[in-house]
C-alpha cells in the first residue's frame, strides 16, 4: 500500500545527503559497509547509499546480511532477498550466519544483547575485508546503519518509561564508535514511511518471491515486546495529537543531543583532572580525586557514570543507584559500599576508590 503524503524521493535522497555531509559521515574518501536486513528501512539505505556512489558522493560500498536464524524459512527468505538485492544494484554482499539461539543456551545471555554483539563483530571483519580490497583505509570505513527517526522516537518513549541517565533523552546519536569502527545513522532524521514511499516509487525495485518490495519481519507486531508496545501503543497515540511527531521529536532530541555533547566534554575534562586507573586495565578499577566533590553535582554525576562504565564495561547499564553510592562517598572518609557487578567503593584521604570487591577485600586483609 503506499503511504500517505509521502515526500517526493529526491527529497529523501536530499535529506540524507545533508546529514551525511553536517555530521562529517562520509564523502568520496570513504567507503561504507551497509548493515542490511531486509526490511524495509535498510533496503532504502541500499538504494540510496548507491545513488550517492553513482552521484561520486562516496567512494564505494559493500553489504553485510546477518542471519540470525530466528524466525526459520522467514530468516532464510530475508538472505534470499538480500542476496537479490545486492546483485541487483552491483554492490559486494558478505553473508554471516549465526545460532543466536544457541549461543544463548550455552551462555544463558541476552538474546539481543548477543546478537548486536555478533553483528558488529562480524561489521568490523567485513569492513576490514572491503576498505582491502578496494584499496582505502581502515579509517577510511564507515559503518552505514538503516536507524530511523521512527527508531529514536520510539527510542524515546521506551527510555521515558523505564528511566534513563545522563544524555538519554537524546535517544540515538547519528554516530557513535563500536568494535572500533564509526557507525552512522544517515537515515536518522527521515521517517519509515518516507522511506517506504521511496521504494515504492523506485522504478524496477527488486521482490521477494511473494511480491514485496521489502521483507516484513513478523516479530515486530508482537506487542509483549516492549519495542513493539511502544511503536503500535504509544507513538500513534502521540501522532493523534501531533501528526508532526517525528520532526517535532527529532528537533527535541537533537537541542538535547548539543547540550549533552557540550557537558560530556566538561565531563571528560573532570575526569582527566581528577580520575587515575588503579592498574593497566580499566576493570582493575580507579582513584578519584577528593577534588572531583568541588565540581557541580550535575558533572559530576556524569563523570561517575563514565568512570563505572569503563570499568564494567560498555555493554552494562549503569544504574543510577551506583552513581548515588559513588556520590555519597566523595569526602566521607571510612565510607564503604558494595554496587552492582561486585565493584566496592571506599574513600580515604586519597579520594574515592572503585574497585573489584576482591581487590578491595584483599588489600583490607594486606592492611
């Protein structure tokens, strides 16, 4: 069905462009890996990262299909499908095929947690493979992700549900480093059904063996999901009172994204000033400075949370509750607490330590 007052297609070849060339994604030095699923947000981006190389915008391209084998034959068609896609419109496809189910029988981990993690790790190796063999760079790749700003509203409302820390409310950055590798979000700022009027409109698009024009992933109108919830709950309710949503949102999120930016460079500042690791890897654990309490509350919750999460690690969200017990402990000398992950957090006249709770416990038995 097409979509209601759609933009016209140069429009949204024109959108994406100007936010590639503001956020300093990409040009014809670069060449960019396309993370395609199928669906129809990232067959958009296929067409439309090929537009821009036919146009000498950007230097080359390749395509990477992960299948997680999730949803049976469905999952086999959305490779399929791709496998056209790509041939179709002549750009390079790696292909990566992974259990995830299985990998989470064996290590009982999030089922989505793992699944992005193998992605991207796969990401990393195909784009390692493509700035190769066609003669840039590694730090000429780029990542090219179908991310909406559908995606960063819904974003939005999930994280205004379930709470949120420092810089949240920006929803998604247009980049942002993963596996050492820059992913942009070209498509950040342009809405789904934009994009499906795209297609739609594209003269001799590829079909799946059934007719469509993009594959439909079955998973994403169950509302148990808290995803799914969000987008057929509670967004539309929303455009009932703002049909302009999205672009009312998306100015929100990008005012909140240059505050956020302007105070998490404050933030590392502090850091630089006051925080010192404990050993050569971040999980050994960090001294902060008595002087990181003399700082506005604000940047110093900041400073915490980065300092927490460098030593949890990326992946692992930090509760607001260890930020308070971290808090609490600046200048309170004798303060112990236990947070998550098993970290210990103490303060003596040096200043705060955070630390693995077993290296806390044997250096009090040393003492």
């Amino acid at each position: 069905m097409a979509c209601a007052n759609p933009a016209p297609a140069q429009d949204v070849f024109a959108r994406m462009e100007r936010i590639v060339a503001e956020r300093s994604m990409a040009a014809r030095d670069n060449v960019a890996l396309l993370m395609v699923s199928g669906g129809s947000d990232s067959t958009a981006l296929a067409y439309l990262a090929a537009d821009a190389v036919a146009a000498g915008h950007l230097g080359g391209l390749a395509m990477l299909h992960v299948n997680h084998h999730l949803r049976g034959a469905a999952s086999d068609g959305d490779a399929a499908f791709v496998a056209v896609l790509a041939e179709s419109l002549g750009i390079p496809l790696f292909v990566c095929d992974i259990d995830v189910a299985q990998m989470v029988r064996s290590s009982g981990g999030n089922m989505e947690a793992i699944a992005r993690a193998e992605r991207y790790r796969a990401a990393r190796e195909a784009l390692e493979s493509t700035c190769l063999h066609m003669g840039f760079p590694f730090e000429a790749g780029r990542i090219f992700t179908a991310h909406t700003a559908d995606d960063r509203v819904e974003n939005f409302y999930m994280r205004s549900i379930v709470g949120t820390g420092p810089g949240g409310f920006r929803s998604m950055g247009h980049s942002v480093v993963i596996e050492g590798c820059r992913v942009c979000r070209p498509l950040l700022e342009t809405g789904r059904d934009e994009l499906r009027a795209f297609i739609e409109a594209r003269a001799n698009a590829v079909r799946d063996e059934a007719g469509a024009l993009w594959r439909e992933d079955a998973t994403n109108a169950d509302t148990d999901r808290f995803r799914a919830f969000v987008r057929h709950e509670i967004v539309p309710r929303a455009k009932e009172r703002n049909p302009r949503l999205l672009e009312t949102l998306t100015r929100t999120m990008n005012l909140i994204a240059d505050e956020d930016d302007m105070l998490a460079l404050q933030a590392r500042d502090l850091i630089i000033r006051c925080v010192a690791p404990l050993g050569a890897s971040p999980v050994e654990g960090f001294l902060v400075s008595p002087e990181l309490a003399d700082a506005p509350v604000p940047l110093v919750r900041r400073a915490l949370d980065r300092v927490l999460s460098l030593a949890l690690g990326a992946d692992v969200r930090i509760e607001s509750a260890s930020i308070e017990a971290c808090l609490a402990g600046l200048g309170q000398s004798g303060y112990v607490a236990n947070i998550q992950g098993d970290l210990a957090v103490s303060y003596n006249k040096l200043g705060l330590r955070i630390e693995p709770m077993g290296a806390f416990r044997a250096r009090r038995k040393k003492a």
